[in-house]
C-alpha cells in the first residue's frame, strides 16, 4: 500500500513587496522532515511528497498523510520548530492503522489541537 507524506513548502511564506523574502516556514519544516525521515524505519514505505499549497494558508505550516484505502488526514497550525519528529511519529501511527485512523488521544501532541480535515477514502460511505 502506498503512503504519501505531503508537505507545504510554501507555509508561512514572508512577502515583502509581493516577493517571498527568506526562507518559508514549510520549506524549514521540509528540511527538518527529510533530515529525520533518512534514518526512519519507514522511510522506504512513506515517502516524503513536497506541494506548493494545500489551500490551508490561515493555519500554516500544514502536512497531509495519503494512503489507498486509508482516511486522509490534513494537520494546520503545525509550529516550525519541534514539530518534525511529531510529525513521524504521527505518520508512523498512521502506517500501523489498517484504515489510518488517528484517534485524538493517541496522536503526539502537536497533532492533537491541528487537525483540518479527516476525509474518507473512496468507497467508504
């Protein structure tokens, strides 16, 4: 089963002058995310996807987790800082559950209060 870990690269992005100026919070948040994901168990089995936007910009930084047959989960208000190992551990969670669901209690506590959308999958009605 493929698993997809969508990351905002653009999240808390700084404009002046209509220009981005430095680095965006979710290019920081990627970069954090990929150092960590070379030595994690799953690295081979959830990949790592960057996106230009998830239309969730009020509530930056944001990442996805996406399998087949699984519900997708979107996470907003992610901080930048401390955030990446969570992430994982979360995703890792996520992996384990043979639908992918994430009870509140049991996510890691930056994912418990920056839920966005719990969406589905196809075919479950």
């Amino acid at each position: 089963m493929q698993h997809i870990l969508f990351v905002c690269k653009t999240c808390a992005t700084v404009w002046k002058q209509g220009k981005p100026e430095g680095k965006s919070g979710g290019q920081q948040l990627l970069e954090d995310l990929s150092e960590l994901h070379q030595n994690w168990d799953l690295k081979d089995n959830f990949p790592i996807q960057e996106v230009q936007c998830m239309s969730a910009c009020s509530h930056s930084c944001t990442v996805s987790f996406v399998a087949t047959g699984k519900y997708t989960y979107l996470f907003g208000d992610l901080p930048v800082q401390d955030s990446a190992a969570a992430i994982l551990e979360c995703a890792a969670q996520y992996y384990a559950k043979p639908d992918g669901s994430l009870p509140w209690s049991e996510r890691p506590e930056p994912l418990k209060k920056g839920i966005l959308a719990k969406i589905p999958p196809i075919g479950v009605f």
